[in-house]
C-alpha cells in the first residue's frame, strides 16, 4: 500500500502541473480574445482599448499585431498540450513565453512608464515562469 506522505507530495507535485497548464490556458484565451479584437476591430480596440486615436494608416500595425497576438496563442497552445504529454518541451515553451511577458512588461515601463505593463504583464509572466519552474521539476522526478 502507498505511504499517505507519498500519496500527499504526488498529488501537491501534479497541483503544481495543473496550475501551470491553467495559467498558461488563461493567457491563451486573454491573447486569442485581444487578438481578435485587434485584427477585426482595430479602430474600436484602438480608441477604447489604448485612447488613441485611429488613422487609417495604422491598419498595417493592426494587423500585424492581431496575428502576432494569434501566433502568441498557439505557442501557448501548444505548450499546454506538450505539458499535458509530459513532455518537457512544453514546459520549456511555457517559460520561454513567460520570460517574454516579464521582458515585454519592463521594456513597456521603462519605455512609456506605463506600471500597468508590469502589474499586468510582468506578473502574468513571472507566475508562469515559478509555476512552469515547479511544473519541470515534478516532470523530472516523475521522469526519473
């Protein structure tokens, strides 16, 4: 019979797991609905979204944005299906985009000084990266 300490430390390691692939499933839905609103609502997304003003001119960015957005959602994607596989590799793609969310936050505040990239931004990316560090390390036990 299983010892209940190993019963309890399985079940805290695959919470771990769980926890990564449900934040990683957040973002994707939050960059899926964001994308979508900027490639086939930019004017509306822009002005309500970011208060600036739209000029045809910017449709270029709008769609360049939107379907960055799109490619950001399938990375994510896929590293909640490889992490569902355990395979490492989604893991690894998991942090990896948390590691752009952090760079994507500070790089936004210390160029236009707007707190909320890293409240938003920063944060999302660094809980992702603890949660995908403590998601690799049941994976490497599990592996053995």
């Amino acid at each position: 019979m299983n010892n209940p300490s190993i019963q309890s430390k399985n079940a805290i390691k695959k919470t771990w797991r769980h926890l990564f692939i449900g934040i990683l499933a957040i973002q994707a839905i939050l960059e899926f609905v964001v994308g979508s609103l900027i490639l086939f609502a930019f004017p509306t997304a822009l002005e309500t979204g970011f208060g600036i003003s739209y000029s045809s001119e910017l449709d270029a960015l709008g769609i360049a944005l939107g379907l960055y957005l799109f490619l950001l959602t399938a990375l994510i994607v896929l590293s909640i299906l490889w992490t569902t596989k355990a395979k490492y590799s989604g893991i690894t793609l998991g942090i990896v985009v948390g590691i752009f969310l952090v760079a994507f936050g500070l790089v936004t505040f210390f160029k236009l000084g707007d707190f909320n990239a890293i409240l938003v931004d920063g944060v999302r990316g660094l809980v992702t990266i603890i949660l995908g560090y403590l998601a690799g390390k049941e994976l490497k036990q599990q592996i053995g």
